[in-house]
C-alpha cells in the first residue's frame, strides 16, 4: 500500500512552456502576468479589488497595516491557527487578545469576541480552519456595531463559498495562501482582497515601498514623492505565470476535496469514540483540511501510521508558544478542541480506493481500542 499522504503539491505539465518563455524574456519581476493574473482570480472570486503577494503572511501585515493597526492597539484573534496568523499581530506592536473557539469546529466565537472588546479594538481576525467558514455574519455585525475592521485568514479556504458567494466577498480584508501544498500554489504566495477601493489602491502603494508601480511603468524614471513607507511583499511573474496555469485546475481541485469530505462525512457517522465536524448550512468548504475527533488520538496517529496512512494534528494551539506568553488566558473551550481534533488525508489524490480504506481503518482502530 502506497503512502496516502496529507499534503501534495499540484504542479500541471501545462505550466512548463509558458513559465519557461518568462523565465527567459528577459523580464521576470511585477509586470505584466502578475496584471493578467490578477484580471483572472478577480474574475474566479468574484472581487476585482486583489492584490498579489509573496505569501499570505504578507497578505495579513498588510491588512493589519492598512487597518491602520499600531503600538498601543488591540487586536482579537484565535490561538487555532498557524502561527503566522498571528505573528504579523506581534510585528505591528499591536496587543493579540486570544478569543475562544467552538469545541467542536475549532472556529472563533462571535459571542467569546463580543466579550473580548475594549476601547483598544482595532481589528478582528477569523480563521476558516481546514476551510469551514467562521460565522462571518455574526462576526462583521459585531464589528460593525463597534467600528472593528475584520480580516479573514483564508489561507485553507479557497473555493469555499459563505452564504452563496465564494469566500473573498464578506469582510473588510481577506487574506489566502499560495504557498505549496494549499488547492493551488504559485510556488510560494499570497493575495489580499479589499472590500473598498481606497485600501485597494493604498495596499498597491505599501506592497512594493509605497512607490506607484503604475505610474513607473509610463516610463522609467526615479520615484516621485512617496507618501508612506512600505514593504517588499509585491508577487513576480514567474510565480503569477505558475499560478495563471494552476487557476484552470482549481474546480476540479476543490470538487476532488469536497466528494472526499462528503464520503467522510456520511461513512464516519455513529463509529464509537469518533466525531465528525459540521460546516454551517449557509456554508460550503473547500475542505483543505478533513478534521475529526477521536478519542487516544495518540495512540490512533501511531496506528494509521502503521496502516500508511498520514494524520496530523497540522496546527498546535498558539497561545501556549513561548512567544505568545504573555498573551496567555483560560480558554475552556480551546483546550476540549486541542485534545482530540486530527486531519486525515481528503486531497485531490485520495482515489476512492483510498478513501475507502482510510474509513475501514478508522472503523478497526474503533473496533480494537476504543
């Protein structure tokens, strides 16, 4: 039995000849494949106001910077996620305020992050873990009522789709990830998309040093007056070429993803000291991730790896990082999901051959030990 892995990356033959023309036209930093695919993934989400980056932790700062979120600042997220979710929170100065989870889902509480604001809020950050959308209705309503910028960490979510529309529609920011193994990569990078045209064209500012990329194309010159300092974040047209080509697969992608987690979900039903997670109604998951909760999920990790059979917990909780310390709080509810949630392997390669042997293990580690 072959290794059934969690992560692969998807690299189509079809990128090879148009990456190799850039490669060698003499020309490979911002320029005019990073405008096509920009062009493209508006068009695919649905939202035109994107910018392309060099990873998604990027994407984040950025939103953070454009929220205007500074020393002295307040800024409520989850300890559920990547740590660089929340890394880019300590890079502006800003003080991370770690808000609960559901126990079951492992999303933000919207009632948790009510109870966590100050007069120091500046921002919300929700993460869509394993693709599974947060509550973004309650939690953009909450932060409407209080002036609150949200930024949505979709870096497992793309195709995901909230309330009819794909996710990169909802909230003031939202952030996904391209880096290797997500539905589709540009080798390593990231967007950010704005809900307004303001942040849209002061985040094509800040992503390449504040310096107008547009008008430096009219012709080559030294830069004009820049207004505010910014960063070296911008994507080249090596990995926009990489990701043009990646971008025709990415339904079929998400569709592989989904038929798994669907199997999952109806064969995993009612198997003793086994949980399954629910998405929302007015939700739909790319399914990235297919977490479950299992009881000895120790013992059972040792156990499917015996089987060839890849589980991981993917993410630890941040807040009990060293670096996060001083942030430290009870959270109840984070504790009872951190005990037991692991991911089994639901990508584009897990064959129905594959799937089905991954449940009939599941089904005997149940039988056996628990």
């Amino acid at each position: 039995m072959e290794n059934l892995v969690l992560f692969k990356v998807h690299m189509p033959e079809s990128v090879d000849e148009p990456l190799l023309k850039v490669l060698h036209s003499g020309f490979i930093g911002q320029g005019v494949k990073v405008d096509e695919f920009e062009e493209k993934l508006g068009n695919y989400f649905g939202n035109n106001k994107v910018l392309t980056l060099n990873s998604g932790t990027s994407g984040l700062h950025l939103a953070l910077r454009l929220a205007n979120v500074g020393i002295g600042d307040e800024v409520i997220t989850t300890p559920m996620t990547c740590t660089a979710t929340n890394m880019p929170i300590m890079a502006t100065g800003a003080k991370i305020i770690w808000a609960d989870i559901n126990p079951i889902t492992g999303l933000i509480d919207p009632e948790d992050i009510e109870r966590k604001i100050t007069n120091k809020t500046k921002a919300i950050v929700m993460v869509h873990f394993g693709g599974i959308p947060c509550d973004i209705d309650a939690i953009n309503k909450i932060a409407k009522k209080h002036n609150i910028k949200t930024i949505e960490d979709a870096a497992h979510a793309i195709g995901s789709e909230y309330d009819g529309k794909k996710i990169g529609n909802h909230s003031d920011f939202v952030m996904f990830s391209l880096q290797a193994i997500k539905h589709f990569t540009t080798i390593d990078g990231g967007l950010l998309f704005c809900k307004n045209n303001k942040d849209y064209e002061r985040g094509k500012l800040l992503r390449w040093y504040g310096i107008d990329r547009d008008a430096k194309r009219k012709e080559f010159r030294c830069e004009e007056n820049i207004l505010e300092y910014g960063y070296k974040y911008h994507m080249n047209d090596i990995c926009a070429t990489v990701g043009i080509e990646q971008l025709k697969y990415i339904d079929g992608i998400v569709e592989r993803h989904m038929s798994n987690k669907n199997y999952y979900d109806k064969e995993l039903q009612n198997i003793k000291g086994v949980a399954v997670i629910k998405k929302p109604a007015i939700a739909k998951s790319s399914s990235w991730l297919y977490t479950i909760h299992i009881e000895k999920r120790d013992q059972f990790s040792s156990w499917m790896t015996k089987q060839n059979i890849m589980t991981s917990r993917v993410h630890e909780r941040n807040d009990k990082h060293t670096a996060f310390k001083e942030y430290q709080i009870n959270l109840p509810n984070t504790d009872i999901f951190s005990l037991t949630q692991i991911s089994i392997p639901v990508g584009w390669w897990i064959t129905d051959d594959n799937r089905s042997y991954i449940v009939d293990k599941i089904k005997e580690f149940s039988a056996k030990h628990l």
